[in-house]
C-alpha cells in the first residue's frame, strides 16, 4: 500500500502476535518502523526478521523496551522513538494480556493486570505521543480492543470490562482530537491465532469453549490486513472478519436474539 510508504509508525506489543504480523507487512509497504514490548529478546527476534523484508536500506526498523503500564516509562519511549524515527505518523496499541476463567474463580491481581496492561497501557501511550500530533497537527491513533469490547463473552469478565474500557476512551478520544486534525480508529479482532490465545485457551471454562466452537480463530495477518485497510481508508470501526461483522451487528440491532442464543449454548453446556 502506497499509504503507508516512509510513515513513521511504532507498534507496542509488536514482538508478537498481531503487532508483529502488522510489522511485517508496513516493512513491505516502505514504512519505518519502531517496535516496543517488555521483552528485549522477543523484541531483537522480530526487529531481526523485518530486517530481513526490508525494501530499501534507509527503512528504520527499531525497537523499544517498554512497560507501557509505567507512564513515565511510556513518555521516554516516546520521546526516543519521535527522535530515532525523525517524527510519528501513527501509532498501534497492541500491548494486551487476556486471563479468562469464571468470575468468582478470578483473583484481585488479575483483574488489576487487564486494567493495567489492556487500558492503562493505551491511555499511557496515547499520553505519551499526543502532545507531539497534537503540535504537528496530524497523527492516527489505532486502539487494539476486542469483539469482547463490544459484547461481553463468558469467562471474559475481567478482559471485557478493560476492552469496553479501550472502546469507551477511544470513542472520547476521537471528538477530542478531532480538532487537530489527529484520527482515531478501534479494532474489534475475534479469535486470533497469536500466542496470547494459546495461553489463555488452558483457562477457559468449558462454556466459553462450545460457544466458540463453531468460529475458526483468524490469522495474525488477516487481522493486520484488515487494520491496515481500515487506517487507509480512516475508519473509526474496524472489525476483522465476516463473522464478527454479523455478531457487531446482531449485539447493536437485535441485542436480545443474540442473547438468547448465548444463553441457550450455555445453559445446554453449563457445568453445575
């Protein structure tokens, strides 16, 4: 995509997953690129491989060792991406962590983590680089939430409510900002095959199981293609996949036939 050729975008939670299946495209597109996560090793594998797919040899692809829960931590990635990447254009919060499980079954510290790393994460990087859009005039903020930001799934508890977060704030965000000529956009992925969903698959209840049996997670890249066309094309909603087309639309028109169904599956499948 044309689009993207010598943007400056930085990409946290870009050492795996979709951030990096996200990386590997922009890399071909001719963007430069700035990954940032916690970890330095995952980091220097993916910067690594994009090397690998550059096009031409003034590409930057950097990297940044970060916990965007730690505002301050946030702000001096920023500034150092801003200055090794010569400006921004557009950044990705990707960052996220997922723990499901039943809601009584979840302790204190999970529930603090999602809140942490799925919300703060976000807020703290669009702190951290909005005083420099908001000086340039220009930038696109892309917000990594969830179909379980828009409707809320069993055993999801703690992980919907920090989606719902994201969507809450990035909705505010978008009139805000507005003004500055800085977009907004919000990525609702289903099931996607990343690491993150083999980690959590161990802890989901029996019920979120059978009522997701019947969908086939997305690839990383599907995922990613379908962000990148939506930035393209400046949509504020971005919802990867046909299925989770139709389930948007079910959840905002006909809520309670969607409900229906939902309670139904479970209460065929649920363990008492």
């Amino acid at each position: 995509m044309k689009y993207f050729r010598n943007k400056k975008i930085l990409i946290t939670g870009g050492a795996g997953g979709i951030g990096k299946a996200l990386a590997g495209l922009l890399i071909t597109y001719q963007a430069d690129i700035c990954l940032a996560s916690r970890s330095q090793l995952k980091l220097e594998t993916a910067i690594n491989e994009l090397k690998n797919k550059k096009v031409h040899a003034n590409q930057k692809v950097l990297f940044s060792v970060v916990d965007v829960t730690n505002l301050t931590a946030t702000e001096k990635c920023a500034v150092d991406a801003i200055d090794k990447l010569g400006g921004i254009d557009i950044i990705v919060n990707c960052a996220g962590f997922s723990r499901p499980g039943y809601v009584q079954e979840l302790s204190h510290d999970v529930w603090l983590k999602h809140i942490l790393i799925n919300y703060m994460g976000t807020v703290n990087t669009c702190l951290a680089f909005l005083p420099y859009m908001i000086r340039q005039h220009s930038g696109h903020i892309v917000n990594i939430s969830s179909s379980a930001g828009y409707i809320g799934v069993f055993g999801y508890s703690a992980y919907a409510a920090s989606k719902f977060a994201v969507t809450g704030f990035s909705e505010s965000l978008r009139q805000e900002v507005k003004t500055y000529n800085i977009e907004v956009s919000v990525v609702y992925p289903p099931d996607t095959d990343t690491p993150m969903l083999k980690e959590e698959l161990p802890y989901r209840p029996h019920e979120t199981n059978m009522l997701s049996r019947s969908v086939k997670p997305l690839s990383a890249v599907q995922v990613a293609k379908s962000i990148l066309v939506g930035v393209r094309e400046n949509r504020y909603t971005i919802l990867p996949g046909w299925d989770n087309h139709l389930f948007y639309l079910l959840n905002r028109f006909v809520p309670s036939l969607l409900r229906l169904y939902v309670d139904s599956v479970i209460k065929k499948h649920r363990k008492v």
